[in-house]
C-alpha cells in the first residue's frame, strides 16, 4: 500500500479501534485491526503502530509506564483531544464513518431492532444513542479487560458498563470511556442507587445498611472485607476522579 499522511477520517477510525480494543492486546495479527485496515486502505501493521501512537497520549497508560510509539503526527494529537473534550460527538461520528467505509448505515451495527423507531427526527435521536450507548460499553469492558473492578467477574453476561455521571445528566460525558466502570451486576446496580461508591482516590466504599440487608454470612463477611480496599484499575482511561467525586458526594449525602 502506498504511504501517505493520515487524514482525519483515517485517524477517527483509529481512535475507534484504540477504544474498542485492549492495548496490549493490539497487533498487526488481531482480527479488529486487519478489519480496520482494510477498511481505510492501510495494512494491519500501520494500523497496529497509529494505536501505539495514540496510547502515548493516555495518562493511565504513562503512569504505568507505557508511552506507546512516540513518532506520531500532530493530527494524532488534534484528534486525541477532540474526542476527549467532545467524546458524545466524535464517537457517533466515528461510527458513522465506519458504517460508510462497510456500505451500510450506522444503524445497522446496532444489536437491536430499530425496525419499529418513528421516522425523521426522533427516530435519529434514538439512532444516535443507541449507537453511543454500545460505544460506551465495548470502551469500558476493553478498558477493563472484561472485568468487574470489584468482585474481579469476568463473566461476560454478569459484566456491565456503569456510568459514573449518569448518562440523562451528562450529555458531555455520555460515551467518555472515563466516566465509566466495569461492574458485575450487583455493584452496578448498587452504585446507580447509592449504596456502594468508588472514592476519588479508587477506594471501594459501600454502605452499611447494604451490608446488614445481606442474609447470607458469606456474602456479608466478603462485602466488610473488600469495603476500604482498592478498586481494580483498568489498562487505559482512568476513572475520570472529579466525576467520581461528584458520585462520592451524593453518595455521602444519601
């Protein structure tokens, strides 16, 4: 394939992929990144190395000490930071540009029917959010390798994507994979009703009358042991720590 500068577009899809898949895990070999490639005219292994190139920009990912592949573009950067400030709208867009590169609508990588929307505006209001809803999803369970931060499930139909804003408050971070966390069932249901909280510092809180309405001894001994330990931290996007502030303090004042 002939070398020439990424576009716009090419990096958007890019990014898609970066979010849609474990970094460690990215390589010339994954069946994603041959799909992806194909897709945008580049082989598998230029698009393995634009995904080491955006993980340099993950501060998660430099915490830890991985700074991917530094020879990047400064389009890379352009893009990097236009998701991360607007990720509601680069995300919808991403897939948009990803359901025309396959021929098809964007409607059509749903796991839904759609066939019963209304037409014209509300049914691509619905569109929309759908599509953003399992962006978010396969973003965050990628982040965490399909693994609940607390209990360590990995059973994927117990595993669910939280959202640490909620989602009808916080249109701006609607698909920001950082507003996000990886929950078994129980804890997700438990965080969306104010009994259980990871704190700004990503210390599992939970509380007491959670723990007392449990019947069996084994269960509630497990629930006093993890409160006040360490949440499981995913590969990339860090749990974003004012938002979870914000869940910390409605969560005190429940």
């Amino acid at each position: 394939m002939a070398k020439h500068n990424w576009t716009r577009e090419e990096l958007i899809v890019a990014l898609n992929l970066y979010c849609k898949i474990s970094f460690k895990e990215s390589r010339a070999s994954h069946p994603l990144v041959i799909e992806y490639a194909k897709l945008i005219g580049r082989s598998p292994a230029a698009m393995n190395l634009k995904i080491g190139n955006l993980g340099r920009f993950d501060p998660l990912l430099q915490a830890k000490g991985i700074t991917g592949l530094v020879n990047g573009s400064k389009l890379d950067e352009c893009v990097w930071n236009e998701f991360m400030s607007n990720p509601e709208a680069l995300s919808y867009e991403s897939e948009r540009i990803i359901a025309k590169l396959r021929k098809t609508n964007v409607e059509n990588i749903l796991n839904v029917s759609i066939n019963d929307l209304p037409q014209g505006i509300e049914k691509e209001r619905v569109v929309r959010q759908r599509v953003n809803q399992q962006f978010f999803r396969d973003s965050v369970i990628a982040a965490y390798h399909g693994t609940c931060c607390v209990s360590g499930v990995t059973t994927p139909s117990l595993i669910e994507a939280c959202h640490i804003s909620p989602w009808a408050e916080d249109v701006k971070n609607r698909t920001n994979p950082a507003n996000g966390l990886c929950l078994n069932s129980f804890f997700h249901k438990a965080f969306d009703n104010w009994l259980f909280t990871i704190t700004p510092d990503y210390v599992i809180d939970i509380k007491q009358e959670l723990i007392d309405s449990i019947i069996d001894d084994n269960f509630r001994s497990y629930l006093v042991r993890i409160k006040g330990s360490e949440m499981n931290m995913p590969e990339k996007f860090a749990p974003d720590i004012n938002l979870l502030n914000k869940h910390y303090i409605q969560y005190s004042n429940m």
